[in-house]
C-alpha cells in the first residue's frame, strides 16, 4: 500500500472535509473554598458574655450572675436607637420589652420593680449600657411605659436575674447547637504513638485501666412551664415596696472592717461605715447618705468620683 503525503496547506483548505485538528481538553474548574460560615436571620442575636471593657475610664467585667440583686438608679432610650444593632446582634426595637447593663450575659431576663410605686415586669437583656454614672439600667421605651418611668425619665429601682432569654423565639439549648459547633473545621490532631513501658524489676505490675464512660449527664433542659413563666410578657405585677426609701453613694463593700476604714481615711467626703448581714456575714459598706433626689445623688456621686473612686454607685435603701 501507498501512503500520500497531504500538504500542510491544502488540508487547511480542505477544513470542510476532515482535515481538522482535534481540539485540546478544557481547563479543570477553579477550586472554591470550603464556606464554613453560618447563616442566620438578620434580627438573630446570640448568647455571649464579653470581654471586659473601658468607658470613661471605668472599667466593666462581664460575668455570668445568676444571682445578681441590686438596686439603684433606671433610665431609657428611645428612638435614636431604633433599628440599629444591640450589643449581641439582635435589632433593637423600642417597642418590645428589652433593656441595656453594662456586666450581666446576653440575653438574660432579669426582674425590673420600680420601688416608688411597686410595678415590676420582666425584660430582656441583649444590650450593654448604660454609660451615663449613676445608673444601673436602660429600660426600652415600652418597659419604662409599663414601669412608669417615661415621664420622669428615671426611677428607683430593684434589678434582679431571673434566667437566660430565648434565643430566636426558642428556648436556650442545653449545649451549643451543632451548626455553630461545626461550623469551623476542626484543627488537624497528628496520631499519637502510645508504647508501654518496661515493667521495674521486682515490681509489682497494676492492672490496665479500664475504659471508663462519661460520667458527666447531659444538662436537663428548662421546664417549658418554667420557661413560660419568666418571659417578658409585658404582664405588670404589684409587689410590696418599703414606704420611704432613700439613695446613698456605696463606695465599696468589705469583710473586713480595718478594709473599709482605710478607704474612708483615703477619700474622706463624709464618708462612713455601714453594716450589713448577709449569708451569715458581715459585710463593711463604706457610703454616704441619705440623698433625697436623683439630682443630690448625681452631684455627690460626681464629687467623690473626682477624688479618685471610679466604684462609687448609687443605690436605694431605707
């Protein structure tokens, strides 16, 4: 058999016939990172505790206070806050029975009683304030409508935990939801070489350990009728309240007495020594007082602030 040689150019004329060079492979996809993020609906917030924090040279500590119970002084915000971000990401709304503290976790339902009047509601913590000195919480604008609180702008009240919030209208897991848990990539654990060791001549050799199972149960879920109950429903109860009460500037509480005493000679400012049983305790409260109004308490609380104590706070008593 006879093999033609084709010329190069007459095959390119003769495309239309066969003459055409196969076409080269196409190019592999580009690779795509693995998108480890989680989606969440925009108003969603989520539990979180906090760094410590610094405004105005004061320094707040974040903690977990399941038996947090303090009195003092309550304001609220209003519309400039409307729709914009909480500390814990949820959407703030004036409307709904939420409020702001500078220390306790988010979300958290805490008991607000004004103490001049006896109404106490629950409300919901998912946000960090407030700023101002001298107060110890920020009421939205429907709490304070409820607590009496709008038209004086503040009131003396009785703050106190209640439980931690739902979380997107369900409520709190027992343990962190596997969406959130899973949704970095675990860190790499290289494989760990085990060999046993050579037994001590004349010694006595122990037994292998036996595989022992967790005994650590898992966290029982919170009664639903439980849960119910200490949700802000904007229900308003009447709570017996002391007939006259007082504000005083607290500077610092001690178990020891020579403690207090050695704050008092540092500060002076008419300060004195308070004592109070608690838990089988003596605690040393270094304060002054009694102030009759939130005005008088806010200028001693500035005065003694200006001699150095950044701890000074107002609270209620008798």
């Amino acid at each position: 058999m006879r093999f033609v040689r084709v010329p190069a150019a007459l095959c390119l004329g003769l495309a239309g016939a066969g003459c055409v060079a196969p076409a080269p492979p196409p190019a592999p996809p580009p690779k795509v990172a693995e998108d480890h993020t989680v989606t969440v609906p925009a108003s969603a917030g989520v539990y979180k505790v906090g760094q410590p924090y610094q405004i105005d040279n004061v320094w707040y500590y974040p903690r977990e206070q399941p038996d947090y119970d303090e009195t003092g002084i309550a304001s609220w915000y209003g519309p400039t806050f409307y729709g914009k971000r909480t500390a814990n990401g949820e959407v703030y709304d004036g409307d709904q029975l939420t409020a702001a503290h500078r220390t306790l976790p988010m979300p958290v339902n805490v008991r607000v009683t004004n103490l001049q009047n006896g109404k106490s509601i629950i409300v919901r913590v998912n946000d960090r304030g407030p700023y101002a000195r001298g107060r110890i919480i920020d009421l939205s604008k429907r709490a304070a409508e409820l607590l009496d609180v709008v038209q004086t702008g503040t009131a003396r009240v009785r703050v106190t935990y209640v439980s931690r919030a739902d979380l997107n209208g369900a409520p709190p897991p027992s343990e962190t939801p596997p969406e959130i848990a899973n949704a970095l990539p675990s860190v790499p654990v290289p494989p760990v070489q085990r060999q046993a060791l050579a037994g001590v001549p004349g010694g006595a050799v122990a037994p292998p350990p036996q595989a022992q199972q967790s005994a650590q149960p898992a966290p029982a879920p919170i009664p639903e009728q439980l849960f119910a109950q200490n949700q802000p429903t904007g229900e308003v109860t009447r709570v017996p309240v002391p007939a006259t009460t007082h504000l005083y500037i607290q500077v610092g509480a001690f178990s020891k007495r020579e403690n207090a005493q050695t704050l008092i000679n540092k500060l002076g400012a008419n300060l004195r020594i308070s004592t109070l049983q608690r838990g089988g305790q003596t605690l040393y409260r270094v304060r002054t007082g009694p102030l009759n109004s939130t005005a008088e308490a806010d200028a001693a609380l500035s005065r003694i602030t200006g001699l150095g104590s950044n701890d000074a706070q107002i609270i209620v008593d008798q």
